[in-house]
C-alpha cells in the first residue's frame, strides 16, 4: 500500500513526516535522528537507502537487534542447540499426539518450531509455529483471539522473519508483542507474566535435568500470580518430587495426593507419585499394573507418564512383569 500510495502522488511530503512520527512513537524512550527515522521506513519499504544515510542503517539494525534480544521466547532463553539434544526432544516430541484438550499442545507445537528453525528447517518453523498460536486460541476457548499466552509464540516468529530476512514482518510481530503486554500485563511489575513463567518452565524442564528446580521455581511464581491452574501445579509438583532422590517432605507428599485428585487424567503425575510411595517402601504393585494399563493405551512418550512408569519398574518392582505388558 505504502509503494502504491508513492507511485501515484498520494505520499506527501506531510504524509511521509506523519508517517515517521508514527514509526517513532513505537521506540518510546528512544532519542533518533529523523535520519534514523527516514532509514526505518526505507527498510519497511524494502528500499535501499541513500549513501548519506548509510550510517544510521547499522544503528537501526542494531535498535531491532536489541528489541529482539529483549523478548522472552525460545530464542533469548539460552536453550542447549546441540545437534544431539534437538534431534532426542524432536523425536519425543513426535511421539506426542495432538489429542484434543492436552493442556500442553500449544508449548509442544512452540519447542516443535524452535528445534526445527535450529535444525536448518524453516518452513517447517514457521508451519509448527503457527500450530501453537491456533493451539493456544482453541484450548483458551476466549472471546479473543489473542492473550498474553501468544506473547512467546510472537516472540519466536519475529525471530524467525528475522533470520530469514524478512524484516517488515519481523516488525510487525514486535509490534504485535508490544500491543500484548500493553493489553495484558503482567499482575506484578517486577516480574513476568505468568503465561510467561509458565511456558518458560515447561520448556526448561524438557532441555535439562539441572534446571528442574529453576523450572519449579518459574512454575510457583506463576501459580502464585495465576492460582488456580491446575497443570502448572501438578506439573510443579511433579518437578520437585523427581529432584528429590530421598522420601518426599510431609508437605509435598500431601499436595502431591490432593493434585493428583484433581488432576485424575495426569498419568505423568500418577506415576511419579507412585515411584514416591515406592521409595519409602510401600508395595504398589497393583496401583503400577493399573496405571501400566492406562499408560500403554497413550502415545509412548514421556508426557503420557511412560518414562517414571519405566523407571518405578525397574527400581522397585520388576521389568519382568512390564514386559508382560509390552508383548
């Protein structure tokens, strides 16, 4: 619109200083040249700029680079980009079904695009990308079609335009991410927005064993912000009862047993709390061959609670007999 609008006349002289003023106002605090301002727009225009201009265009690059780095996605949370351990969380994350209502899917399809943007397959980033955010909208199930929880997802997107070159829409989802978190900011001023801390945690919790704490830490200041959501605290729970290698406090064995009343269909948190009751040397034999069954009938992956149920057999039962229900 903006070339149509130059090619026929339509763009003023007072039209072009309208339009900068506009462009400043979205780098609030930032004190810019109208050189700067001018670089700006050429750049959304797909121009290139005049030599004199040549100077503010390194400055201007860098501003983005700095709004980018700012975000909190996939892309600023310093994730392990080995080929190694993308290539193990993809394969996992492929076992998962996209079954309806599975409260995670929207983080799953996020991490699904970050790995695949690390793994040199764009397209398929921006495909996986997209996924989350209709995720998101259908298990929100809001009037609106955008909230807080689409701010990560926005976030990974603008640096995916980013490294592909594609700075006009790069910017578009800066400023959508901008207009989010003016909308929906977060309840306490001095930290994240608790959809923020949420899908931070979730995500830490799959890439390293060491930062399960971190991520129960993230989860908790989340809840505390948010209560009321029951997957963010079951999967806390679930959390600091595997960074435990000794019997659970009296606390956290409680709430453990309350969460896992209300939240009947988290055969994760089943079966780790199993593998908790089995630690202080309780039989549960019958409760783990039931809980097997119900497993078994899931997509074998971590999430659907295959990897503690695994673990609880072949610590505190017998392998033996889960192989009786693999053949």
């Amino acid at each position: 619109m903006l070339k149509r609008m130059k090619a026929t006349g339509e763009w003023s002289d007072e039209t072009n200083i309208n339009f900068l003023e506009l462009m400043a106002s979205k780098w609030s605090g930032v004190a810019r040249s109208m050189d700067d301002k001018r670089q700006e727009v050429l750049l959304l225009l797909g121009e290139s700029p005049p030599s004199h201009l040549s100077h503010s265009a390194a400055a201007s690059q860098q501003i983005v680079k700095e709004r980018l780095e700012a975000l909190q996605c996939h892309f600023t949370w310093n994730l392990d980009s080995s080929g190694s351990k993308l290539l193990s969380l993809r394969d996992k994350l492929d076992d998962i079904g996209a079954e309806g209502g599975y409260s995670w899917l929207g983080h799953i399809y996020n991490l699904r695009g970050f790995i695949q943007h690390q793994l040199g397959f764009a397209d398929k980033a921006r495909l996986h990308f997209c996924r989350a955010a209709e995720a998101f909208r259908q298990m929100r199930n809001t009037i609106s079609e955008e909230g807080s929880w689409l701010v990560v997802n926005y976030g990974n997107l603008a640096w995916l335009h980013h490294h592909r070159g594609e700075h006009a829409q790069s910017w578009a989802y800066l400023s959508k991410v901008d207009a989010l978190m003016e909308e929906y900011p977060s309840p306490s001023e001095d930290e994240l927005h608790p959809e923020i801390y949420a899908e931070k945690a979730w995500t830490l919790m799959k890439f390293s064993k060491d930062q399960k704490l971190l991520a129960a830490d993230f989860f908790q200041r989340a809840i505390r912000m948010q209560p009321g959501r029951v997957e963010w605290s079951t999967s806390r729970l679930a959390l600091l009862s595997t960074a435990q290698h000794k019997t659970l406090s009296v606390d956290l064995w409680e709430k453990m047993s309350i969460a896992k009343e209300q939240d009947p269909d988290n055969l994760y948190l089943a079966a780790v709390f199993l593998e908790a009751c089995a630690k202080t040397g309780t039989n549960v034999q019958d409760e783990a061959r039931k809980l097997a069954r119900r497993v078994l009938r899931k997509p074998q992956s971590s999430f659907g609670g295959i990897k503690p149920l695994l673990r609880l057999y072949r610590k505190y039962i017998s392998t033996e007999q889960l192989k009786m229900f693999l053949t």
